[in-house]
C-alpha cells in the first residue's frame, strides 16, 4: 500500500471505528518502516560505490600499469523478444488479385498467421510473416505455382546471372542447356539481342553470340564446361529499365503508375510524331528520349556496374575502398614540388651507405621454381586496376588488351630474362614521387612516404617470380603462424582477434593481459639483402635473378 492510496483512505473513512483507526495506524507503520529500508540500501550502496572507486585510485603503481577489472554483470530484464520477421515477395507477368481476392484465396489455400501485406505494384506484392514455418507453406503451396506466382524471401538470393560469349546463333536454348555442365545447378539460357543498325540509324533488335545463364543460388561460377571445354562466365549487367509509355527510367510499360502516353520525340499527348526537332522528357535537351548519351542513363548504368562488383569474392580493403568512394571521401593528388635539398635528404634516408658483405654462392636447385613461365601465369599476374607506369609509360590496361601473338611474345622475353640474368635498362629507371603524410610536419623528412615508380612491365615479372617463392614457402612451412603481413587469406583482423581472444580470457580468469606494440623504423630500407637471399635459397636461378637486379 503506497501513501497515495493511504491518503485517500484517511480522508473517505472519517467515520471509521477505533478498530479500523487501529489498524491504519499500523499500515502507516509498516509503510514507514519500509520507506527506511529503502533510504538504509541505498546509503549502503553509495558506500560501497566509494569504496570501489578508493580501491580503482590506488591499485595504480609506478609505473604507470593501472589494475584492470570486470564489471559487475548488468542482467537485462526485459518481457520483450525481438523476432525476426520473414518477407516474401511475389511476382507475376499478370495482374495479382486485390485484397478481398487476395484474402479469400489465402483463405482456401489455408494460409494463416499473416503479419502484413504490402502491395509494391499491381505485379509484385510483399508478404510478412511471423514463423519460418508458415512462410515455408506458403512458397511450397501448388496452387500459387500453377497461377505463376513467383515467391522468394527477401534474405535470399535465388538466382545468379552470367555471361558466355562466342555461341552459335544456330544453337536453341535447350541444346545450350543440355549441353553444358556445371558444379552449380543451371536454371536456364537466354540468347541476348542487340541493336540493329542501318546507316547509324537503330531498326530494330537481332540476336547476338552472347547468352545469359542463370545459377540457383547467390554464387556465381566462375566457368562452365561445354563438351568438357572450359568456357569463362562473366557477370551479367542488367539494362537499365526505360518505360515505353512516359520514357521515365525505373520501371517499364506494364508498372508505369502513369496512364498518359508520351511521344518521345516532342513530350507530347501522343503516341509519336514525325517531328524533326526533339525534345528529352528527362532533361528537356534537345535530343530523343531514347539517346544513349542522357546522363540519367549514364548514372543508372555506372551505378549498376559498382554494385554488381561487389560480391562475396571483394577484398576487405576494395570494400573499404568503394565504401570511402560512396563516402564522398577523395584523395588529394595536388601535391606541391619538393625542394633539392629534401629530395637529396630522402633519398640518403632511403640508400644509407653500407659496406657490402661477400656475395652469397647459390648451389640449390628446384625445377618447379626454374621452370619455363606460361602464358597462364602472365593473365594471373595483370593487375584488373591501372596504376601510374613507369618510365616507358605502359600501363596494365595496355598489356592486358594485347593480342595473344604479343602476350607469347612477352612470355619469351620474361623466360630469356629469367634463365640469363638480364635487366632492361628501362626497368632500372626508377622515378620516386614523395608524397606528404596526413598529420605530420612538413619540414621533416619523416612526412614524406616516396612512392616508386616502376615499369609495368618488370612488376608483371616480379609478380610471377613472387607468386611462385610465395607457394614455395607456404609448402615448406618456412612461415610463422603468427605472421600474417602479406600472406594471402591473412590480414590484421588475425591479429586483432588474437588480441582480443586473449584480453576475454584474461577477464574470465580474472587476469592481466599485457600487450607490446613495436614499430620498426625504415624496416624495409634496413633489411639485409644478402642474409636475406641466403634465407631464401630455394633455386639458385632465381636467386641469381634477384642479386643482379638489386646490384643494379
């Protein structure tokens, strides 16, 4: 009993008996005593909060290290679970039924425990549901199927589109299918067409070498096999959607929610016209609205592209990469000259003067390592991105579109270069570009990081020569399980969940975790090259590679 419902009591009974006044003393009592209880934990827990920050202050030492402690456990009491709900969409070619429609033959086909139903358009619909049950009854009933219901949850992916290129037009789209195999199940093939052009001016569509396959599933093969040949899939990238009825972009002539018709040439009330002079209903320019020039189109199309290049495959730093893109955030490439005196400073930081020890004798010998470079691992090595080339002013998009005469012909060169030890003179030229690091001085050699640059060309050798050392290495075990710095399936996340693996149980065991973090200055420049070939004698060919280029 609270004083509110006291108070009221006391002031309705007035005509109460010495009993009843007996006993509301008491439960004034009992209320009061009650009340000092609380006031009495309370004070107690204040105490005892002092106490802990007293033991926090003092546990402090020396030098410097502060005792670390858990927390007590704050339990959450709450009646409330958080479910997750499950979403369906459902799709069709024709027009899906109204709500009464629609309720009624959820009603016959024994569909219950719907949460919600949202209607997108007049062909696609959203359906909520409570339980993974009910919304498993729902995609698996028959009768949706034979109305041509397309359902599929929202947190998965159904199907996967690619590319093949270079197939017989006088191939049906059955015989693709049943003669291609595959590790994952093909859905489907579909001949693409293309724009037909007579004197620059579009007639119409035929068909082209290109078809697209659709995989169950979210993952995207990388090839298929047709007659036991490999053949490469591309990832299909799909048009941008333009209405025949507004030419808006977005959805087509059957979702249009508008029922005006628009000429494309003039943006009038009428189906079309012979008019010579256009007029865009997108951008009121002066061309047709169904120029490939628009900027719309141009966006919906560049932004197409960025999202299908994310896919389960994409590295954590390209992740990150296209996530600052989206950002907004730029990097700065206005970068001013460096004066002589700097420029001579960095690069004495950067080839201090050594005495250089006697030259390593290399006797091993391993045939995987010296064997003949293939074309194979040429493809392997190009990078997909360009970067800024070197002297000779090649880039990777230039060798990467090379016809295949040009990239055997390279393919020679790389193996004479491997087996004689010569070093182009053009790849010895290297240009170093500082550039100022974010948050330093500017006076300081320290805030400059020198970027190098080198021929494309002697990267593409150095990274076939790299990507063999590198699985010569893992087979034999020559690295640290704890190493992860340029390993591939290795990055600092290892490390921050080692770190962090340790702190949980430090705090379980109630433990001290201690931790020492070391940065090595200029540890790259100060690597001894000669020690290091010496480690690294795996194949006497390549060692000596190595030791002349760097004499060099």
């Amino acid at each position: 009993m609270d004083n509110e419902s006291y108070t009221e009591g006391q002031s309705v009974d007035l005509s109460a008996n010495n009993d009843d006044v007996n006993n509301l003393d008491a439960t004034a009592v009992v209320v009061q005593e009650n009340m000092d209880c609380s006031e009495i934990e309370r004070l107690e827990r204040e105490e005892l909060n002092r106490k802990r920050s007293r033991t926090r202050e003092g546990s402090s030492s020396d030098d410097g290290w502060n005792t670390v402690s858990r927390g007590r456990k704050l339990i959450r009491r709450s009646n409330q679970e958080v479910e997750e709900k499950i979403q369906i969409y459902v799709t069709c070619s024709s027009a899906l039924p109204k709500q009464f429609a629609l309720a009624r033959l959820f009603r016959d086909n024994n569909i219950n425990e719907i949460c919600r139903v949202k209607y997108v358009h007049q062909y696609k619909i959203l359906i909520t549901f409570d339980q993974e049950a009910d919304a498993d009854q729902f995609i698996q009933c028959k009768a949706f199927l034979d109305l041509g219901w397309r359902c599929q949850k929202t947190s998965e992916v159904g199907l996967s589109y690619g590319v093949i290129k270079n197939i017989d037009l006088d191939l049906a789209e059955e015989d693709i299918i049943k003669n291609l195999s595959c590790d994952v199940e093909i859905v489907s093939a579909k001949r693409l067409n293309k724009r037909k052009y007579k004197e620059d001016i579009a007639v119409g569509w035929e068909k082209c070498e290109a078809v697209r396959l659709a995989f169950k599933g979210a993952s995207l093969p990388a090839y298929v096999f047709i007659y036991d040949m490999k053949v490469k899939v591309d990832p299909f990238v799909f048009p941008v959607t333009q209405c025949s009825r507004c030419w808006k972009f977005g959805h087509t002539r059957l979702q249009c929610p508008s029922k005006k018709v628009v000429c494309p040439k003039c943006t009038k009330s009428h189906e079309n016209c012979e008019k010579t002079s256009f007029r865009c209903v997108n951008c009121t320019g002066s061309h047709m609205a169904l120029e490939k020039r628009l900027i719309r189109l141009a966006k919906c199309k560049s932004w197409q592209g960025f999202c299908t290049s994310i896919d389960e495959t994409t590295s954590s730093s390209n992740m990150w990469r296209k996530m600052r893109w989206v950002k907004g955030h730029r990097l700065d490439t206005s970068y001013r000259c460096v004066d002589k005196d700097k420029a001579e400073r960095l690069l004495n930081s950067l080839t201090p003067d050594y005495a250089c020890p006697p030259q390593p004798q290399f006797q091993s010998n391993n045939n995987t390592l010296e064997s003949e470079i293939a074309i194979q691992e040429l493809e392997n090595s190009i990078k997909k991105t360009d970067t800024a080339p070197g002297s000779d002013e090649i880039s990777f998009s230039m060798i990467k579109h090379m016809p295949l005469i040009g990239k055997n012909t390279l393919v020679n060169l790389y193996n004479i270069f491997l087996y004689s030890g010569f070093v182009p003179t053009q790849w010895r030229q290297v240009k170093i570009i500082p550039i100022p690091k974010p948050g330093r001085e500017s006076n300081s050699d320290s805030a400059l990081r020198p970027i190098s640059l080198i021929s494309c060309l002697c990267k593409i050798f150095h990274s076939i020569l790299n990507k063999r050392l590198e699985w010569y290495f893992e087979k034999q075990l020559m690295f640290s399980d704890n190493m992860v710095g340029f390993r591939k399936a290795r990055s600092c996340f290892d490390n921050l969940t080692r770190l962090v693996s340790q702190i949980q149980i430090g705090f379980s065991k109630e433990l001290l975790t201690a931790a020492c973090f070391i940065d090595i200055d200029n540890a790259y420049n100060n690597v001894d090259v000669c020690g290091w070939m010496v480690y690294l004698d795996g194949a006497s060919t390549l060692m000596r590679r190595f030791k002349k280029y760097l004499n060099s």
